[in-house]
C-alpha cells in the first residue's frame, strides 16, 4: 500500500487542496459512482413530477436516504484510490449495498438532526452536520461498525475537529446544496410551464451528481487527516507498509 504524500496531519486549505487533486485524478471512476448510485434520484425527479405529489417531509427523509448511498458509494471508490488500489464503481456500489443499513440509518439521522438544528436555530444545525461530517461513508472505511457505532465514530473522530470539519465538508456540502436549488429554478424559469419543474429536477439531479465527486474526496481526506492527528494512523499505515515490503523481500525468489 504506497503512502500519500498527504498523509500528515494538514491545514484546512490543504485538505481541501488536497480532496480536489484526488477528486480531478479519479474523477472518471467517482463520477460514474456518483451518477449511478443517483439513478433512483432521478427517478425520484420524475415521480415527483408527473405521479401525485408527496408530502415534502416524505421527499426530504427520502431525498437523504439515497444522497446517503451516493455519497458512501463515492466515498468508497475515492478511499480506495487514495490508498493506493484500483477503485470501481462496480466495487464501490457492491461495499454500499452490502452495508446499506448503517449508511442509510446514519445518513438519515444525520440529516434529521440537522434539519432539526437548523429550523431552531442555524449555527446549531450547521454545527451538528459538522460532528457528523463522516457519517455516512466513515461505515464503509471502517466495515465493522454498526449504524450507531458509525455515528458515535464520526463524533469521536470529528472531536477537536469542528472547525476543519466545517470549512472543510460542511460548507462545500452547502455550496453543492446551493448550487443544485439555484440551477433548479433558473432550469425551470427558462423551460417554463409544463416541462419547467421536471427539467429543474433533472439540472439539480445532475448538479449533485457531478459534484459529489468532490465532496467525497474532501471527506476522504477529512477522515484520513482526523485519524492522523489523534491514532498516529500515519505510523500504522507506515509499519503495514513496512511489513508487506519485508514480506515481499522473502517471497522474491533468490
């Protein structure tokens, strides 16, 4: 497994510096994730469009339960090509549906709770996405864990790390959220009536698609740089390295 060169402990700049050169080196295999696992979200757009209305908290809790699949799934592709293995698509959509439950149970509770922040007051919501930034793909980096050990995890790792979570996760997150409501009224000003809120639908969908590539590169980084800073995984990752080149050296035939 070659080590990064990032894998020391980084300023905020620098992880976001870094999440993007990951995200721009890989961007072929994330995007793919992205779009694939965002499949049962346009579907959603059209549902939504053309079949009886649904109540809006149905669509919100919904609307993160499949954000929550998108987002393991990309994360997963993005952690493995940053340790340095071949990631897929096909790989990373099989990790996510063989995990689904802990990532859609912390993904939903992650957005209920910070919905729940948001409407009392916004510096709370804000400040609880940023304790839950690593969930839901942090049940996909660390497969032994459960939907509540995966939400205790996140807090644990993000703990003395708020800030750098937040500018570092929650605001990009809020920049993709802005960018997917905005291009979704100026779609639907420009088609018009009829097909103006389908086609909405649609740029917003493909909004988010295109950026989650992102997003899941920074929360990679994110996760790796928490771990670095309070388990010294750089050492762990260091001595595994270590011992896989030994093991090769007695392998090698002489």
């Amino acid at each position: 497994m070659p080590l990064s060169p990032t894998l020391r402990p980084l300023r905020a700049p620098e992880i976001i510096d870094a999440g993007i050169q990951l995200a721009r080196r890989h961007y072929g295999v994330l995007a793919t994730t992205s779009f694939v696992s965002l499949l049962p979200y346009f579907a959603m757009d059209v549902y939504d469009n053309l079949g009886p209305k649904s109540d809006s908290w149905t669509l919100i809790l919904l609307s993160a339960a499949l954000a929550s699949i998108a987002d393991a799934a990309t994360g997963k592709a993005a952690f493995d090509a940053y340790r340095g293995e071949r990631p897929s698509p096909a790989g990373a959509l099989r990790a996510t549906g063989q995990r689904a439950w802990p990532v859609l149970v912390s993904g939903v509770y992650r957005t209920a709770i910070t919905l729940a922040g948001l409407v009392l007051f916004i510096v709370p919501g804000l400040y609880v996405f940023s304790i839950y930034a690593l969930a839901p793909s942090v049940a996909l980096f660390e497969p032994e864990l459960s939907a509540n050990g995966t939400l205790k995890r996140s807090r644990a790792l993000t703990s003395g790390a708020r800030r750098r979570a937040f500018l570092c996760y929650v605001v990009p997150y809020c920049a993709v959220i802005g960018a997917n409501i905005g291009l979704t009224q100026l779609t639907k000003e420009i088609v018009g009536v009829g097909h103006g809120a389908l086609a909405g639908g649609f740029a917003g969908s493909a909004t988010a698609a295109l950026l989650t590539p992102f997003l899941a590169a920074l929360q990679v980084i994110l996760y790796i740089d928490c771990r670095v800073r309070s388990e010294a995984l750089d050492l762990e990752w260091a001595l595994d390295e270590t011992a896989a080149s030994r093991h090769a050296l007695r392998e090698r035939p002489m």
